[in-house]
C-alpha cells in the first residue's frame, strides 16, 4: 500500500507514526494517505497521456460513494478531478468540497425529485438515465424550471463484471440500463423534449474489474450504438465508460492492466470523437486508508484463538457483506514472535462480526494496535450505528501534516434526532 511503509518496525502513514495517529484521536480510526490517493490519481491520468492525444485525454469523475468525507473530495478536486454522485446527500458534499455544478454528473438508480430538482438548481452536468419514466420525470422538471440540462443513457452489455455478484451491474438480470433497442427508442423520443437534451451513453459492467478483455465488448457495444444513433441524425458528443478499477486486497491480488486498458479506449472509444468521461472510486482511494484498531483481548478455545479488536462489522462491513479479504498486520513489528492462526473479530453480537479467520499473524497482545488494510473505500462511507456504537474518526495525513477530517461520534450524537412520545409520559 503507498503511503504506509514501515520504518524502525513502525507502520507510518506518509511521515506520520500509526501509533501517534491512535494516542491523539484514539481508536478505532479511519486513516488515509494522501501521497497514495495522488499517486492513484497520477497512476491512471500517466496512462491515458500516453495513449491518447492530448486533447482527447477522458475527463476524470470520482466516484465518490467509495469514500465521501469532504476533506478527500477537496483533495481529488485539488488533483483535477470531477465528481460522480448518486444521491442528493452527495450532490451537497461536492458542493461543499468547492465542486462546481458543471464539475457533477449523477449516474443513481432511482433519482426522486428533490434530488433531480437539487441537480438541476446547482447546473450539473448530466445526468445519467435509467428509464423512460426517468427521463420524463427529468425533462418535467427542468421545464418546472426553464433550466436544460443534458441526459446521457445508460447501456447494459449483457457482459458480466466485478469481483463479486453484488458489484457486478452489466447482465440483462442486474437492474441497471437498457438494451440497444430501448435507448435507441428512448434516445429518438428525447430528441423531441425541450428540456432534456440527449447528449450521449453511458456504461459501467461492475467493481473490480480485473481483466481488461472484461471491457472490450461492453466498450464494442457502445461503439455499435453510437454508429447506429449517428445513422439516424442523433447528436451523440459525450461518452461515460464508468469504471470498475481493482485495487488489491492482497499481495498476490490480481490488478488491471492500465497501459492496456488506455489502449483500447483509444482503438474503440477515440475513433469516435466524442468527449471521454471515467468514474474511478475504489481505485483513488482503496488503497489509500486503513482502519487503525487495538487489541481488546486474545480468547482462546479448544479449536480457535480469537483476536478480539475494538473495531467492528458496523465500521468495516466489507467482510461480513462480501466475503472481502482485508490484510491485517501489527503496527508494531513483532519480529521474533511465533506466529499464530487468528480468527480477527469485532465485539458485536454477530457471529458475522469477524474481519478475517485463521489468519496467519505474528502473535499479538492486549493493547497492541493493528491495522486493517485497503479500507479507504467502502469503509466509512458503509459503517453505521449498529448496536449503537459510535461512528470512527477519519484522519487525512499529507507527508508530515495531520488533520482530523471527521469527530469520533459520542454515545449522546446517537440520539441525536431522537424523541420520546408525549403520550409516554
């Protein structure tokens, strides 16, 4: 993982000691390195450079359902970054990050009005459509506000994508886009309204997307359709070939081919001669953060020693939802110690609040601080209040500066809200 290195049997994040990071803001903690998010960020803009020409280089949307603290957007806009959002809550963090609306594009599922409404008010700059009922529901109204606003339609492949069934989006099964047939007859019928006004297609087969033969066909579809909207004198100026890059959960994990990928954009997408949109998430920031957590007990059985951590399934539910494999490794080098199979858990009551079993470790004691890797994207922005814990701190450290980016929750911020009948009294 960039940005964490271990130096004098110390885990550091950038220049900064993980153990000074859990005396000042305690644990569990949310830490991210902002060195590894540019280093992400430049990873992915180096390739395209120096596949496509310079005024064709694709327009960068962070996906930012991966991790939305305001503290990173402002970060990935300082990078020059766009946004991609799904929901209204979203649409007011990039705002607040210093996003500006032609800056937004939405791509959620089932967009209500207040959120359609908010998009349209701050200028955004497409939305991403799902149905007919979607754009109608769009084009009414932008009309309730004399305000166009530009429609992109979403294309579902038929091509499997993701590293797991829960993030693959691109089968005729998944709820999302439409088939060539449909977006032709919706793109034909929106080339009459006033008020929306079609501008292109849009793409996304899934997260974790590891092989780059996985794009080809979806990126052939596309291409196929956009000859075949352009035969019938529709303006098509804009693509958004969403994004699905892996990230390593593991050492041995398998990574996209970025030279490659770029590559084929610029054999199938290019020659089309439209804008290029991309919606990187998991792949800017994954790697970026840990979730720091100390060592509340070591219990043991007959068949099992568990590891029991002050962090849990409610601040990091990827395990426990996806079967996802998170490294786990001491803070502190325990070099010269047994190592030992743990079974890593949290404190919840659940037999599902466990990060890792008969994991392999360097024998840990109470009070030691451990390090749960790969978690800067679905990690905060999945945790809840379950068994009314307190949501984590997140910490922001850039080479030797350390910012606090959100408060730990208090027992009393969990009642916030809350009231007690009248008729209870």
């Amino acid at each position: 993982m960039n940005g964490f290195t271990e130096k004098n049997g110390i885990l550091y994040v950038d220049n900064v000691p993980l153990p000074e990071i859990a005396r000042k803001f305690g644990t569990p903690s949310y830490v991210y390195s902002a060195s590894s998010i540019r280093s992400q960020y430049n990873a992915l803009k180096s390739s395209f450079e120096r596949a496509l020409p310079s005024n064709w280089q694709p327009l960068v949307f962070y996906a930012c359902k991966a991790n939305s603290n305001i503290g990173v957007l402002k970060l990935l806009k300082t990078l020059g970054c766009g946004l991609e959002i799904v929901s209204e809550g979203e649409l007011y963090r990039g705002l607040e990050a210093g996003f500006k609306g032609d800056q937004i594009i939405s791509t959620s599922f089932g967009k209500n009005y207040n959120e359609i409404s908010a998009g349209i008010d701050a200028g955004i700059r497409q939305f991403n459509i799902e149905s007919w009922e979607e754009l109608e529901q769009v084009n009414r109204i932008a009309a309730e506000k004399d305000k166009r606003t530009a429609v992109l339609f979403r294309l579902n492949p038929n091509i499997a994508g993701g590293g797991h069934e829960k993030i693959s989006t691109g089968r005729h099964d998944h709820k999302f886009g439409n088939n060539e047939e449909k977006i032709v007859e919706m793109y034909r019928r929106a080339a009459g309204m006033k008020y929306a006004q079609p501008r292109g297609v849009s793409v996304h087969i899934g997260s974790q997307v590891t092989t780059v033969e996985s794009f080809r066909p979806a990126y052939e579809s596309i291409a196929s359709l956009v000859k075949r909207l352009r035969k019938e004198k529709l303006d098509v100026d804009r693509l958004d070939i969403g994004g699905g890059f892996p990230i390593a959960y593991e050492k041995t994990g398998a990574l996209l081919d970025l030279n490659s990928f770029a590559k084929w954009v610029a054999e199938i997408i290019l020659p089309l001669k439209t804008e290029i949109q991309i919606e990187p998430g998991r792949f800017m920031v994954g790697n970026a953060g840990v979730l720091l957590t100390e060592t509340l007990y070591i219990k043991e059985t007959d068949s099992r020693r568990f590891l029991v951590v002050d962090a849990a399934m409610n601040d990091l539910i990827r395990p426990a939802l996806y079967e996802a494999n998170h490294g786990i490794i001491p803070v502190t080098s325990n070099k010269g110690r047994n190592t030992v199979a743990y079974d890593v858990v949290g404190p919840i009551c659940e037999s599902g609040d466990i990060f890792a079993r008969q994991r392999p470790l360097p024998e840990i004691r109470k009070g030691e601080l451990v390090a749960i890797q790969s978690a800067g994207a679905y990690g905060f922005s999945m945790a809840s209040n379950y068994n009314s814990r307190p949501l984590p701190a997140e910490i922001l450290v850039d080479g030797d500066k350390v910012a606090l980016i959100r408060k730990r929750q208090n027992v009393s911020d969990l009642i916030r809200g809350e009231s007690l009948p009248e008729w209870l009294d």
